[in-house]
C-alpha cells in the first residue's frame, strides 16, 4: 500500500464567500503546477469550528470521467470549465 499524505495549509479570509474564492483560486493554481493536487476536495471552515466545513466546488462527475468546477450551490448545468461573466 502506498502511503500518502494530505496538506492541511490555514489560510484566514473574512467571511465565507472569499474565503471559497481563493480557495478556488487556490486550488486551480496548485492544480497546474501538480497532478498530485485534487481540487474536487476542498473545502473551507469557521477558524473556530473547523468540523464544519463547506465545499468549493462542486465535483459531480461529468461524462468523460471529468468532474463539475463550478461552485457547489451553482443553478446552471454543471461544467468542467467555469462560466466567465
């Protein structure tokens, strides 16, 4: 079996809208630079209640074997790129 370890890396945002944002952010980058980075679970918590957390994105699986990279609440079909307004 192969050991692997996970990255737990606090970062503090303001409230919880851009705390989700540059998460987003975040994980998009770090995906480019390593296939080893897995955006799908990503999430964000209150620094005072860290079993609490909320997604980022929203993940469904997407034909294809990709998955959906839309915030998770987003009411538009799900997508592997994210609609650029």
């Amino acid at each position: 079996m192969t050991e692997r370890w996970v990255i737990h890396l606090p970062v503090t945002a303001p409230d919880l809208l851009r705390a989700r944002i540059f998460a987003r952010t975040a994980a998009r980058v770090l995906a480019r630079l390593s296939a080893r980075v897995e955006p799908g679970g990503v999430t964000v918590s209150p620094e005072d209640h860290q079993d609490v957390h909320h997604w980022v994105f929203c993940d469904r699986p997407l034909p294809g074997g990709t998955r959906c990279t839309l915030p998770p609440d987003h009411t538009t079909p799900c997508t592997r790129r994210p609609l650029l307004h």
